[in-house]
C-alpha cells in the first residue's frame, strides 16, 4: 500500500499477508466483542438482510481499500464499485438506493461531499448499517449529521491503517449520538 502520511509525498509502505490478516481478524474481533457486550448494535457486522455488501468507495492501493476487498473475497461478500473515475456523490446516493450496501468507508472529505449534496432525502439509505472513516479526523458535526442522514448506521472511526495497521478505532451510534467527542 501507499501513503502520504504527514510529508504529503507518496511512499510504499511494507506490509505482510500476515499483517493484512491480522488487522481484518482484530478489527471484526472487536467489534463481535462490542456487540456481544451490547455496546455494538449487532446489525453493524451481522445485517438484517444475512449479507454484509461493502460500497467500495476508496483505491485498493490504499491500506483500508485492501482490507475491505481481502474480507469481502474472504467471506464472498458483494464489493459494489462506482463506475465514475472521481467520487460522484449522486452516483453514490444511487448506488446505495440501488445495491443496498450494508458497509461503507470513506474518508471526511468524501462524507462531507456526500453530505453536503441536495437532494439527499430523496434516496432510501436504510441499508447502510456502518460507515466507517479514516484518513483524517471528522469533525463532531459532520459525524451528527451523518448519523441525522443514515438512521440505521453505526460510525466507526480508525486511524493509524496504512503505517501500522488499524491501530486505534472509536464507534458512535444512534444511542451515544451526542456523545461524540473530539
């Protein structure tokens, strides 16, 4: 995978199969931890529908893009692929409406583009059981309303993916909304 890290300067970073394994094993680990505490609806891992199906939104060069199309290959989940070569949030928003996906990741300036669009309420997003993000931190009111506009999701926040692996992960739901934090 690549990064640009602090410099802004694209650079390989070495990772390992083992390593990849081990960040997708860690991190669904603890979020069946979560849920089986109750601090994780269970709909975040395990959809209503049986079938987690992951919009996949960011390169696989990256880190993160690689974990989500490993684990989906993994676990024969759906990997849902825009077709436009930038990020097109009325495409997106049709997607979502069209395929159901059940996981999305992208990073705040993504989501902001996505939530800043106009014609939002005019697509079913009840699909969409987690959005996760990474890549810089979100700002509290960008994640209250992307909880406002998909009802059903939970937020996952990771840092740290490409340099280490995920590292560090905060999750905000409908029942902690105002709870967010910095």
């Amino acid at each position: 995978p690549y990064t640009s890290g602090t410099t802004g300067k694209p650079k390989a970073v070495p990772t390992t199969h083992g390593n990849l394994y081990a960040c997708i094993d860690q991190a669904f680990s603890y979020m069946q931890q979560l849920i089986e505490r109750g601090e994780l609806p269970k709909a975040t891992l395990f959809p209503p529908s049986g079938e987690m199906r992951t919009l996949a939104t960011v390169p696989f060069f990256h880190y993160v893009g690689l974990v989500l199309l490993v684990r989906g290959l993994e676990f024969k989940n759906p990997m849902i692929m825009p077709r436009s070569k930038s990020f097109n949030p009325a495409e997106i928003y049709e997607l979502i409406q069209r395929e159901r996906p059940t996981l999305l990741f992208m990073v705040p300036a993504m989501y902001q583009m996505l939530l800043g669009f106009p014609d939002i309420g005019k697509y079913d997003l009840s699909s969409v059981s987690m959005a996760m993000t990474g890549g810089s931190k979100m700002p509290v009111e960008m994640k209250q309303r992307l909880l406002d506009v998909f009802p059903n999701v939970t937020l996952a926040e990771g840092l740290g993916t490409t340099e280490a692996g995920i590292i560090a992960m905060s999750f905000a739901g409908q029942e902690n909304r105002y709870e967010l934090g910095d």
